[in-house]
C-alpha cells in the first residue's frame, strides 16, 4: 500500500484538545525554509523531537537543525495514541520467536523493559511535565483460550531464559479483587506506566527551539532528491511548498507516513488507523478510587480493549479492539487508511459496551448528565510483518536515515533506541559506526519470508550500457573464476529446505495467534528485462540487542542472507542523471592547506560514489566550488559548492510566492504537503473571500505587516540564523 501524504483536516485527539495554548503549535508556519542545514528533521512527533534534542545534547548547534511537521507541533500519532508506555512482559515471546528466533525474541521483551526504565530515568533527570506515572500494568484473562495462550507463553518465555522475577500471577478470585473485573480468570501484573504523550513531544520541542533549532510548523517535506550542489559532498534536496533546504543529512521521523518519502518502504510499512476514547467515570471511579493501575481487558490476542485512568484528572481513556467478532469486517476494512479525520461509531459502540460490561459501576443507568463517552479520536500507526521497527541507515542514500514503522507500540520501544542515532559525534555522515556492542542482530536486519526470492537464480545480470549501483568495475561482463565454482544447485536446495521450515513455523505460529496470514505480492524472483537492484536499509537500534563480535557478523555475511529484505535507493543513479545535467565546473587549485584537507575528508566520506563516477567527468572538473553558508562550519563538515544558478532561481521563485501571498491567491492550509491530501503546488489556495484594506495606510490589497509604508520596510522573511 503507497502512502500519500497526510490530511490537512485531523481530527483532534483527547491530547491534542488540552493542549491548545502550546507557544509552538503553529510555530513559523508562513516562513520559508532556509536554504542549507547540516540535519533536517521530517517530523516533529517524539522519535523527531528526541532526535533533535539528543543532537543539541551531543554538541550539535542549534541552528543547524531544521525539523519540518507537516501539521501542527507534534501532529501525528505521538499526540493521538492512548497514553500508555507499558512494556510486553511476556505474552509477544512466542510471536517475536517465529519471526526472529529465541535469542532476538528474548532481546526484544528484554528491550522493551529497558526502554520503559530509560523513560523513567529520563523524565527524573529532566523533571519533564507530561504527567507520567510509573505504575503496574494488568492483562486481564476474560476467555479460557486467552487464559490458556498467556499460559504457555510465560512458560516458554521462562524456559527460555527469560526474566520474570518483576510479573505478578492471580488465579480467579485474587484477580477479580485485585483489578475490580468480576468476569476475571485470572490476572498477569509488570511494571508500566502512563503519561500525556503530546506534552511529552511539545516538551522536548520547546527544548530544542530555546537552543536555536528551526522549526517549521505546516510545512510538509514533498520530496528528497539528490542535489546538483554537492561536488566534493553527497546532499540531499528537501522540497516544500515553502522553498527547498539543502542537507546531508535527512532523518525520516514520519512513522506511517514514510513510503511517501521513501517509495522502497510502500511494502513494508502500512498505515492503519487505530482508535481511542476518553470517558469521564462516575462516582464510584474518582477521587480515592481512581484506578492505580492500567488494564488491558483480553478476550483474545487481537480482542482487548485498554483501559488508562489518568491520575490528574481522572479521565479514563479507553482502547479499541482490532479484532472483535460483534464489529463488521466492513467497519474493519476502513482502518486501513491513511485517514484520520474520521473514526468508526460502530467500533467505538462495541469498545465502549465490553468497557462498560466489565466495570459495571460505569453502566449507561449508573451515570449521571456530564459522565461517560466524552470524545473519541483515530490516529494512525504504521504496522510491518514482522513486528519491528526500520530505525536506521537507508542503505544506498548516504546521509538519509529512518525511523518508522512502531506498529501501534511507539512509546515502549522506539525514541529511546534513537539515542543511537543523536548521540554520535556529529559529522557530515551522522553516525560514522555503529558503538561496539550495540550492533543490531542480522535477524533483525532483514525481513528474513521476503529475503528468500533475492535468492533466486533469476536475478538478470549487469547490461552493459548500465553502470553498476554498488563498487566500481572496469568491465561489466559476467563474473569470473571462483564465483560459478559454487554449487548453486546446492545452495538453493538448502535455501528451499530453510523455506519450508519457516513456512512451518509460521503456519504454527499464525494458528496459534489466529492472526492474519501475509501474503506478500511482488516482483521479487521475476525475470525483466531491466530489473533495478534490490532496495537495502541498513539498520541501527534496540540499544543492547546485539552484541556480536565482528567474527560472528562476517561469518553471518558469508553465508546465505536471512531475515528482513534489504531496501536501497536509486539516489546514485539519479545523482548521476543530476551531474549530467549540471555544467562543468572546473577543479580547485588548493589554496591553503586547511581547504586540502578539507576536500580529502569529504572525499573519503564519499568513496563509494567517487567509485561510481566516471573519470572523465572527475578530469572535467576544475573550478573551485564555492562554500555553503551553514555547512562549512570547520572539520569534517566543511563543504564547499556552488549555488549561485541555485539561489537565482529560488530567489525568483521566492518573489513569486511573496506576490501571490501578498495578493491573498495563497492559501498555506490548503497546499499539498505530508498534512494535505492536494495533488500539487499552489494550484489548491483560493483568493480570499473579500477585498480588504491596510491599517497602515488604508490602502487595499495588502495587509500592514507588508505595507510598503510601514517603518522599517516590509516583514523579513524567515531567517535561518533565528
């Protein structure tokens, strides 16, 4: 499924309504972008806003971040979720296991744990007001069958080695005392917590901004392409109905919404719209009887409903079950949508009846005028097939970096493992290697059910009219010598019998869940005749769940790839394309010997695509490129290239824009942008409803902020020094 661009008309969520007076929440929302930065920031939800923090935090200076949010401050699914950061203790085990294996499932609940002790850390040592409460979390068991399936899973869990000194067990009647639920079988207890997850992201905002960060509120990324101005540098040109920034550095925090931006995702990452409620409690539900702990309510592994009593003002704010057999496959079939400026009544009528059904003192005949369902909301979450994250590298797009697909579970194992990314030593290439210990596990590399065709013998190999897209060659005729001496018939047998065995585990794994079945429809094994090279991410995160030595990683890289499909781009075509059309320049005389220096970083920083160039076009080369205001900063990051058809051309388009806003023909709400659903340009702005006159100078057709007349000119437009 292609994801396109967010709506412009958002629902509000519980979150999003408290928090109204937010300084930031449309924060330069006319001005243009600048031209260049040294990282740009798509998305301000909670993985963007800690990135951008962690980057402050490393040494990284303000200015030279620019975040980009599609709507307002902290617009996405970290301001519309249900407010919990609880940790699967457990129940995931088996799950995680048929995907990744026993080591990395482990991992996986152990990491999750970690995280949600790292928030705990985090909000102590900066006193951060989003009004976490560290609690306990319960997972009610209402039907045998779930009672049956938490069983086994704890004891697999267990046996495997995993700890479970901090969970909790009730049998029947402890846990109906324990939780209030008399329809209780039994009850499973683990340290969580719960907060307000707009306040969160809004925070760390408001952080970043008082450190010099520019932010851009409503001003939505419409594309990243290769730029003609790199000549000694790999940049990235990020285009918005606002004007372009220059970068080499770009980090996709969009969840979701990421295969707009990143076309090689749109198989992996699928947008779903979840959907919550808030419910004011009666009587028997407030003051001292507040609920001390959340609750999930489960009937089955996709029928639960979550239940989270705030304790600053005691609204409940309840889940919605993905999966309940009283809601139609019709109502179901309208979550998959990119859309959330609607929600389902007929998925809120059944949360609310099961909510009410096990609270009884919550009944419609017990409540008063005033209490009960106050709000419902829908937010959209982005979910991948095997139950991970892509946080990391986009492998063959130096400089671009990902971080999306949380599948519904953002705040308890996604920000935090960020840190791997901000905290680096900043540097034209963000992170230059990955810390030892910290590697991720190649299980968790790669989809391992969609590696299994790359594998095919049916791969074309290079034309000869095609350049190779990874290291240089000098001929471009099939490979010689030891590589036909492998048995392929061999190798493919092995890679069948491995199949066959995931197919088994999985069949298992899936009746067990009873879960859907993916199935996965693509090229992949297809013969064509000009058949691009397969997409690659690399990937980083998960912060301790791999600590293979570099022996382990090589002796996994020599033999047959599992695991998730690697993804790459075809920004090393494009950039080629790119160079053809850019004139020639001339190659620089060193002048001191500070400038060689600087030019043989950027060159080692950017070998393979050097590898990737013809010499020709390197012997063309001989005027010195001119330096990038905002990039040359000294060290490693120092570029210089030439801008100056760049700035004629944006400036005239600039003076466009300016005419037409002063002219009221522009409509910044209405462009197509990541929060709007328009097809393109200015095309969507409408001239204003009525003439209108200056305070100024009473004049029509322009407002004071732009009079003519006004002492000191007409307003300056966005300054990326602010």
């Amino acid at each position: 499924m292609m994801t396109g661009l967010p709506v412009t008309n958002p629902c509000l969520s519980f979150w999003q309504q408290t928090t109204r007076s937010y300084p930031y929440l449309n924060y330069n929302d006319e001005a243009l972008v600048p031209r260049t930065a040294k990282y740009v920031i798509i998305g301000s939800g909670i993985s963007g806003a800690l990135t951008a923090f962690k980057l402050v935090e490393g040494g990284v200076t303000g200015p030279d971040i620019v975040i980009l949010e599609a709507r307002e401050a902290a617009g996405g699914a970290s301001s519309r979720n249900a407010g919990h950061i609880r940790p699967d203790a457990f129940r995931g085990f088996t799950a995680y296991k048929s995907f990744h294996g026993e080591e990395q499932a482990l991992k996986i609940i152990a990491n999750e744990r970690t995280v949600f002790l790292a928030v705990d850390n985090f909000v102590k040592k900066y006193n951060v007001p989003f009004d976490f409460v560290p609690t306990t979390t319960f997972d009610v068991c209402l039907t045998q069958e779930f009672a049956d399936h938490n069983a086994k899973s704890f004891e697999a869990y267990q046996s495997a080695g995993g700890d479970v000194s901090h969970i909790k067990f009730y049998p029947a009647a402890e846990a109906r005392e324990k939780t209030g639920v008399p329809q209780a079988l039994c009850a499973y207890e683990w340290p969580a917590g719960s907060g307000h997850p707009a306040k969160l992201a809004q925070w760390l905002l408001a952080q970043c901004i008082g450190k010099g960060v520019q932010f851009l509120t409503h001003c939505p990324a419409i594309s990243v392409t290769p730029s003609s101005s790199g000549a000694e540098q790999i940049l990235w040109d990020v285009n918005t109905p606002r004007g372009t920034v220059t970068t080499p550095t770009v980090i996709h925090c969009t969840n979701a919404f990421a295969p707009h931006l990143l076309p090689q995702l749109s198989s992996l990452v699928t947008p779903e719209r979840a959907q919550a409620h808030a419910f004011v409690p009666p009587v028997a539900l407030t003051g001292s009887k507040v609920l001390q702990s959340t609750i999930s309510l489960r009937r089955g592994l996709r029928w639960f409903y979550s239940v989270n009593q705030r304790r600053s003002d005691g609204i409940i704010i309840l889940g919605s079950a993905s999966a309940s057999p009283k809601v139609s496959q019709a109502a179901y079939a309208e979550r998959q949508t990119a859309d959330d400026s609607e929600f389902s009544t007929e998925i809120r009528d059944d949360a609310v009846a099961n909510f009410q059904d096990c609270l009884p003192e919550c009944r419609p005949e017990k409540l008063r005028h005033g209490e009960g369902l106050q709000h419902t909301w829908t937010g959209i979450i982005g979910m991948t097939p095997d139950m991970v994250p892509f946080i990391g590298r986009v492998d063959g797009s130096p400089g671009q970096w990902v971080c999306a697909g949380f599948n519904g579970h953002a705040q308890k194992h996604d920000p935090w493992t960020l840190t791997l990314i901000a905290i680096m030593p900043p540097s034209t290439n963000m992170v230059p290697e990955t810390p030892p210990g910290r590697g991720i596990s190649s299980r968790l590399l790669t989809m391992k059910f969609m590696q299994r065709a790359a594998a095919s013998d049916a791969t074309p190999e290079p034309s000869p009219e095609e350049p190779s897209s990874k290291r240089r060659k000098f001929q471009n005729s099939p490979l010689t010598g030891d590589f036909h001496s492998f048995d392929q018939t061999a190798v493919q047998a092995a890679l069948k019998q491995q199949e066959a065995k995931r197919l088994s585990a999985l069949e298992a794994s899936r009746a067990e869940l009873a879960d859907t079945h993916w199935v996965l429809d693509g090229a992949w094994g297809k013969s064509t005749e000009t058949e691009n090279a397969p997409p690659n991410i690399v990937y980083v995160g998960y912060a301790d769940i791999d600590v293979a030595d570099g022996e382990e990683e090589a002796a996994a890289t020599a033999t047959a790839q599992v695991g998730r499909m690697k993804i790459e781009s075809n920004r090393k075509k494009a950039t080629k394309d790119a160079k053809k059309e850019t004139p020639k320049k001339t190659k620089p005389e060193s002048s001191d010997s500070e400038g060689s220096s600087d030019s043989d970083d950027s060159s080692n920083e950017s070998s393979d695509e050097d590898e990737a160039s013809s010499s020709d076009e390197d012997a063309s080369i001989k005027t010195p490129p001119k330096a990038v205001k905002g990039l040359a900063s000294g060290g490693q990051g120092r570029t210089r290239v030439n801008l100056q058809a760049k700035k004629s051309s944006e400036s005239m388009k600039a003076k466009e824009f300016r005419e037409k806003r002063m002219k009221k023909e522009v409509k910044l709400n209405k462009l197509a942008s990541i929060s709007g659903g328009a097809t393109g340009g200015f095309s969507g702005a409408g001239k204003p409803n009525a003439p209108f006159n200056c305070h100024n100078c009473n004049k029509p057709g322009h407002r004071a902020a732009d009079c003519p007349q006004r002492r000191g000119g007409k307003r300056k437009s966005f300054d990326r020094s602010r």
